[in-house]
C-alpha cells in the first residue's frame, strides 16, 4: 500500500467505494487523513463501515472542512451530467480528484525520479500496459502493475528509485488526475469511444493528450500517429519541447520507430537500425500488437532497457489473459482464446491475424453486430454460433459455413473436430465473440476461463511452447 501523506491531518471526501475507493480511503487513512466515504450503493457504504470508515451520505453534510472528493473513475465528471457529489464540491470550492492523483502527489512528494509509466489509448492499453510490466521485471526491475489493468494504484508498493510503476490509464482516470507527470508516458491511437462521458470526441482525444503533455522534463512521450488526432498530439508536443518518439505499423517513419516486415525499426537523422524482431512470437500476432510491441520497445529504450533484453523479454512474453491467448495446440490445430474481444472492432484485431479460422462467436449483441467483419469473411473455414446472439449472427454470415452451436461447450467440441478434420496446416480454433458475455456469462473473465478449461480438457491437446 502507497500511505497519502499529502492530507495528513486533513478530512477527505471519498466517494466510489469500490477496488479503487477502498483502496484510497485505507491509503488516506495510513497517511494521517480522516476518511468520510459515500456510495449511492448500499452495500458498497456497509463494506466501508465494516472495514472501519466513517460513512456519510455526503448531500447531508457540511463540505466546510473537506480538502479533497477523491471520486472513482466510474462516476460521471462532466458527462452526460456531473454526479451530485461533484456539483456539492464544486459549490464549496473542493477539488475533485481521483486515486492516481494521489500517487503523483506522494510521488512529488518523496521519489519524484522513480521510473513512473502511464500508458493510454483506445485500444490496446492492456497489452501494452502487461508488455512493458513483463520487459521490465525481464530486465531486473522491482515492477508494480496497475490502474486500469486491475490493480488500484494505492494496493501496490510506495514509488522508489530502481522500482517502476507501470500503470494503465482510461480516460475518466486522466480526467481525475491534472497534475498527471509520468517519466514515460504513451498515448497508442485516439477513436471514437466513451462519448458519452466525454461529450465529443474532440474532447476525448484532449483528454488523452493530456497524458503524454505532463510527461515530466527529461521524460519521453510516446505517440502512436497512425489516427490524425495522435499525429496532431505529437506535433504540438514537438512545439512545447518535449521529448517525442513516434510510432507507426503503417508508415515508416524519417524519425521515430516503426514496424516493417516484422521488424521494429528505430530511425533517426538518417540513420536506421533494428532493434527487435517479431516473427514468431505468438503472443504478439497481428498489425495491433505489432503497434503495442513497437510502443513497448520505446519505454523499455526510454528506461535504458538494452536490445538483447528487449529481443528476449519480447519473445518470451506470454500473452494478455483472454487477449489473443494461445491455450493449447493439437496437431497443426492452434486453440486461441480472445474473450476480451467483447465488439466487432477488437474482434477484427483477431480475424486480421489467421488465415484458416474456426470461428466461435455468440453471445449478447452489440449494436451493429458483426456487419462490420464481413471483409473477414474469406478466411473463414466454419463459425460457431453461441448465446443470443446465434440466430441474427446467422442472417449475417449468408452463405459462410455455419451451425448453431448455442453453448460453448458444444462448439468447443465440434470446431475442434472439424479443424483436425480440415488436414489444413494452420487451422485455428478461435473464441472471439464480438459480443458480450452477459447472457451466459458473468464476465468475459469467466468466460475465456471456461474455454481455456474445455481445450485443455480435450484429448491431446499441448501447452503452446
């Protein structure tokens, strides 16, 4: 746990008391602070009360002696409207902040050079964020993982030099964070999402740039420009004198890294050298990996990370759980497990990368379907129709061969079948289900867990070495 010494004797709102709001009221708490915490969920105040915190419903109370609302990411800021909370504090002049603030500030306060990472994006921040933890802990680092990816940021061990903090950031958390200053910060693609909490995508593209514009001086901000909006970010970043390496999977690049026939190019002032291979490397299939690998060299160079280590952290890296994770191998039959693809656009990632797929999709539809896959179409061999989503799915594909298998369990067993049958060299058997799991499935978690099971469970399948 990070103690928040920055409030020592000081009250602070908490409001938001899951992970992460617990996490912050124990952190305020072992620093010197009061805690008042609130949720407008009921059990979630009754978890904080046994745990010893004072609760409050927080629109009857005077917001006189407050310093801080530390709110979680998942309340609404400014979109669609604030939450109360963040009206009342604004009312009574109290800033509003989120856990990761409170990091930088105790960060300032007693390692202001520890190796702080902060990666953002619209996709592939996972990947990216577990590539980077897996490089550094290869190359010898104390690593604490966190933010987004799982871990509250205040759970993990104080900042120290010789220890890094690798540390995924989504927007509502950047908007949290306004003294944001990582010494590597990286910001992979700007698209259209979360427009609901952020109003338009203009504004959502500016607050992701606002993490790679804190990078602190001597830092180095990472910029994907492959999206007009990233191109935009780094050129301004040029402007105010920042350190900036661009990355590209697209284009190579006069200055910058870039990723041509699998190899990872650094180029500058005429002079290129590769730095990493990608070839064979399973776990970074596919153009989007080759963007969150390419990201992933640059903080590992910006840390001093030397290319021998770099070449082998990356091929030794076994995979995001659920993201495009090998589980199994039978024959030339290859069992992938991409649960995390819960829409059509991360499941494209997916079908970009094999040719011969057996296809298991299905579950609770998202707007729009899998209509925007049917460029995807050729390379597939059979598709395995699950959940819900299984009778409309089937109007979609048309003529592409298909069963209704409705239960994973089922289509487990017959596109397994039927790749081995294929006598194709690289069939793939591929769980990517452009949908969400909560017809069938708790979570995408549970439900990639639940794949892994019925693969490895069937006779003669391998570990993928």
């Amino acid at each position: 746990m990070i103690p928040v010494t920055s409030f020592a004797g000081k009250t602070v709102a908490v409001f938001g008391l899951g992970g992460s709001g617990l996490a912050s009221c124990h952190a305020l708490k072992a620093g010197g602070a009061e805690v008042i915490a609130a949720d407008d969920n009921a059990e979630n105040v009754a978890k904080a009360a046994q745990a010893g915190f004072i609760t409050a419903d927080l629109r009857n109370v005077s917001w006189t002696n407050f310093a801080a609302l530390v709110l979680a990411p998942g309340v609404p800021l400014t979109h669609p409207v604030p939450h109360w909370s963040v009206l009342k504090a604004r009312e009574a002049g109290v800033e509003v902040i989120g856990d990761i603030e409170l990091f930088c500030r105790e960060r300032r306060r007693h390692a202001p050079n520890a190796p702080f990472v902060a990666i953002t994006g619209t996709n592939g921040k996972s990947t990216t964020t577990a590539l980077i933890a897996h490089l550094t802990r290869f190359a010898g680092y104390n690593t604490q993982m966190g933010g987004n990816i799982g871990t509250a940021i205040l759970s993990l061990e104080p900042p120290r030099m010789g220890r890094v903090h690798v540390i995924e950031m989504s927007s509502y958390q950047i908007d949290l964070t306004p003294s944001l200053d990582p010494s590597v910060g990286i910001l992979l693609n700007v698209s259209e999402d979360h427009i609901d909490r952020h109003g338009t995508i203009e504004h959502y593209a500016a607050v992701k740039e606002r993490l790679v514009a804190g990078v602190q001086d001597g830092g180095t901000a990472i910029v994907g420009v492959d999206d007009g909006f990233c191109r935009d970010i780094a050129d301004r970043l040029d402007r105010a004198g920042k350190t900036v390496v661009r990355i590209s999977v697209k284009n190579p690049l006069a200055s910058g890294i870039h990723v041509e026939h699998g190899n990872i190019v650094r180029t500058s002032g005429g002079a290129r050298n590769d730095i990493a291979a990608l070839g064979g490397i399973g776990s970074l299939r596919g153009q989007h990996n080759a963007q969150n690998a390419a990201c992933a060299a640059a903080a590992a160079l910006a840390l001093g990370i030397g290319l021998d280590v770099l070449q082998n952290g990356l091929r030794s890296f076994p995979g995001l759980a659920h993201r495009m994770e090998q589980v199994g191998r039978r024959g030339n039959v290859l069992f992938v497990n991409d649960s995390k693809g819960t829409n059509a656009d991360a499941t494209a990632h997916a079908l970009s990368s094999f040719a011969d797929i057996f296809w298991i999709v299905g579950g609770k539809p998202k707007a729009g379907g899998i209509t925007g896959l049917t460029g995807f179409f050729p390379r597939i061999r059979k598709a395995y129709l699950i959940g819900e989503a299984a009778q409309e799915f089937s109007g979609t594909l048309g003529t592409v061969a298909h069963e209704i298998s409705q239960t994973l369990d089922v289509a487990v067993e017959h596109a397994a079948r039927d790749a081995e049958a294929s006598g194709l060299t690289d069939a793939v058997v591929l769980l990517s289900p452009a949908c969400a799991s909560f017809d069938q499935y708790r979570n995408f978690e549970i439900r990639g867990t639940k794949f892994r099971e019925l693969v490895q469970a069937l006779p003669g399948v391998k570990p993928v070495v």
